[in-house]
C-alpha cells in the first residue's frame, strides 16, 4: 500500500503554520528525557521495549543528561512530542487515531521546514539544525509504541500508525508542487552512527529542510523545490519507501518531478557527484540505526529483496560536468566520482576501478560505496529507467560535518554551526548549476 499524497484541509494547514511558529518562538528552559514516564500522561506502558532507535533518547556523553532531550528543548520540538503524547491519550476511535498521526506527522514536518528557513535566536538551536526533527519523530513513534488506547488496537494496527507518522514527518505526504513551475525533487537522510556520538547531525536533511518548497529563478525560469528525508534502516528499504516516495513524481505520476536529487553524507571536505550506482550492499563495517546489518560483504555483495529488477550498474542523468563547476566555500572541492568497487566477469574478488564499471562485472561498491546512500542512488536512477529515462537524475553526496575537534560533549559549537551553513550553502550551489 501507497499513502497519497494528502489533501488536508486549508484549515489544517494554517493549523500546522500557526504551531510552527508557536512551537519555534522559544525554547524550552529546561530538558527532560521524553522517556520520563513521570512526564507522559498515564495511557503508556513504559514496560513496552522501544526499537534500538527509540532506547537512544536517554542517551547522554559519558552518563550525563540526554542529549536527545537537550536537543528537542533547544529546537522546541520537545512540546510538540508532549501535546502528541496527550492528544493520544485523549483519542476515542481507531479512526481518529489514524487522523490525529497523518496531521500531527505533516505538522512536524511543517514545523521543522518552517524552522529551517527562520532565523532563531539563541539559546535556541540555529534554524538549519536537522536534530531535533529525527528526535521528536524518535519520541512520537516510541509514544505510539507504548500508548494503551481504550480500544482495541491490534499489533498490524499500531505498526500502520507508526508507519503513517514515519511518511507524513518525513515529508512523504506532502511533496505537492504548484501548477505552472519547474518541479524539483530532493532527498536527505536522517542523523546515523549515533553510537558513535549522539550528538551528530546529518548535513543532507538539513538541506533538504531548508529547501523545502522554496522557489527559484534560474534563466528566466521558476523552478520549486519540494523535499523529504529518508531512514538509516535497512528495512523501510526492503518495505520499498524509496519507491513509495518518489513513484508520484515519475513520468504519469499525480506529481511529475522534472528533476530527482537524492543527497546523502559522504567523504570529508568533498561535494562528491556519483556517477555509476551499484545494484548491491556490501557495507559490513557499519549497521543502520536501529544496529541491522545489510547482509553483504565486498566479497559478497547483496541485492535488496525488494528490489526492482534491473542491472547491475546504472548512471546518473544529472548535468554532472556542469554541476561540478559550482562555486562552493574554500574549504570543501567538487568533484564528478567515476571510481567504483566490482567483482570483474569471471572472478571472485572485487578491484577498484577508477572510470568505472567493466561489462558484465558485479557491483561490489557503486561511487557512493555499498551502503543505503548507494543504494537509493540506484533505486532513483533504476525507477527513472523504468518509467522516464529522460528525466535528470542521480545522487549528490556532500561533505562529511564535522564538531569543532576540541568539543567533546557540548551539543554544538560554532565550527559545527558553521560547517553545517556552508555545506548547506555548496548543496544549494551545486543543484542551481543543475538547473542552469
């Protein structure tokens, strides 16, 4: 099953503008792990496991206080988790349940891209900090898990509510562009290895937020912007989210995109232009969010088992000479990424190679590597041949953000802040020479 696009009421969408603004005006003086069941109203079973992703809320550096709650306080998101929390408890039906996550889902999403593109004042978050989006979605989807509604609801009947709240907060739902524009489509991804510091942020959903329905015009042409950002899961892969989201926006879709970007972290210092995708995962060195592997090696590469049929190795469309002449700050380089990782026709072990792929070999690493940046390069470009292969597409890795070296613990510093405004600033550079 597909969920639409949605059609909610203009009533509803001034609603979420009007919370946006209230929920960004000012952050709260204090954070509270939103785990603190002295906190939730009395509907939730705090004897109910969250996922790996959900159990890092409470997770502080070195045993000190959260730093997902300090996050959500500083962004603001941490009161709309708690009016979920309460509207849960309050909702009578099954039905009404189902309303109250798809609204309150697009009023997060709504609210995090109306933060994204207003300036906030300290000791708030800056407006182009993605963090505190991922852990307010973390907080609501571990409320659902654990809330005990007066009727019955069934375990397919809860996992379909958290699935509505995951497409509607991620932008999913409401990738609408207006008549009579340039249609383009962009994606990030959230925050991962967050094992490895909780504090981390990811640079692609930052820009992806703060591009999100912004209008531009290139040589004399308007071109809107319309965005979501992706899971770190293996398994909304193998559920076909990547195809889910951007069927409409293929040729003969509600919604037909004249240009698909799909952008992810990458190396750093480097805006990386991937030119051939791999059809396999061969990632085993790192596990997705909620600690899963893909199943594959470099040695033995993996397909999804739900993915598409075709071959092994498929380019990119996107205007890649051009888009890597963008003017982007000093410190990072552009480049156009031809090197590949495959198992050569007739052989066991895989060679890189630096111009690409040979023919009939296997894809070990594509040049974006093996994990689910690669692959959703590859599920992009493999739906563009399928349904409209004249369509400009591909993949955009962006450099990696990076702490100031000294902050060990601090949940941002200005060399973060900085770094993640001029990654966002080289993003935006490199999709206007697409466009021009």
């Amino acid at each position: 099953m597909r969920l639409r696009p949605s059609s909610l009421p203009r009533f509803v969408l001034l609603g979420a503008l009007a919370l946006a603004t209230a929920l960004t005006a000012a952050p709260a003086a204090t954070a509270t792990p939103l785990t603190d069941q002295s906190r939730k109203p009395s509907c939730f079973d705090a004897g109910v496991a969250g996922t790996v992703e959900e159990q890092r809320l409470d997770n502080g550096i070195a045993g000190g206080p959260s730093v997902p709650a300090e996050i959500l306080a500083r962004s603001g998101f941490d009161r709309q988790v708690r009016l979920f929390s309460k509207l849960l408890c309050a909702t009578p039906s099954k039905a009404a349940a189902n309303a109250l996550v798809r609204v309150q889902g697009e009023v997060l999403w709504r609210t995090a891209t109306h933060r994204a593109q207003h300036p906030q004042t300290a000791p708030a978050l800056p407006s182009t900090d993605d963090r505190g989006l991922y852990w307010a979605r973390i907080s609501m989807a571990y409320a659902l898990r654990q809330w005990q509604p007066h009727f019955t609801l069934g375990t397919a009947d809860r996992a379909e509510l958290i699935r509505t709240l995951e497409y509607s907060s991620r932008g999913i739902t409401s990738t609408r562009f207006s008549p009579g524009v340039q249609k383009i489509l962009v994606t990030g991804f959230d925050p991962f290895t967050l094992d490895a510091d909780i504090r981390i942020g990811n640079p692609s959903g930052a820009n992806a937020l703060s591009l999100d329905g912004q209008r531009w015009k290139v040589n004399g042409k308007t071109y809107e912007i319309q965005t979501l950002v992706l899971p770190v899961r293996y398994t909304d892969f193998d559920e076909s989210m990547v195809e889910n989201a951007l069927a409409p926006h293929y040729r003969g879709g509600p919604q037909h995109a004249d240009l698909v970007m799909t952008v992810s972290q990458g190396r750093v210092g480097i805006f990386d232009l991937e030119a051939f995708n791999g059809r396999r995962r061969s990632v085993s060195s790192i596990g997705d969010n909620n600690n899963l592997w893909g199943g594959g090696t470099v040695n033995a590469p993996v397909v999804s088992p739900s993915m598409p049929a075709g071959p092994e190795w498929i380019t990119s469309s996107l205007p890649l000479a051009r888009m890597a002449a963008a003017e982007v700050p000093a410190q990072f380089r552009t480049r156009v990424n031809t090197s590949v990782l495959e198992i050569p026709a007739g052989q066991t072990l895989p060679v890189r190679r630096p111009d690409g792929p040979t023919a009939g070999s296997i894809a070990s690493e594509g040049a974006g590597g093996g994990y689910l940046s690669n692959e959703v390069a590859y599920r992009n470009t493999l739906q563009r041949d399928l349904r409209d292969p004249s369509m400009p597409a591909g993949h955009l890795h962006v450099p990696v953000l990076q702490f100031d070296v000294a902050n060990k613990t601090a949940i941002t510093d200005p060399t973060y802040e900085a770094n993640r405004d001029q990654i966002v600033a080289g993003a935006h550079s490199v999709l206007r020479k697409a466009l021009g």
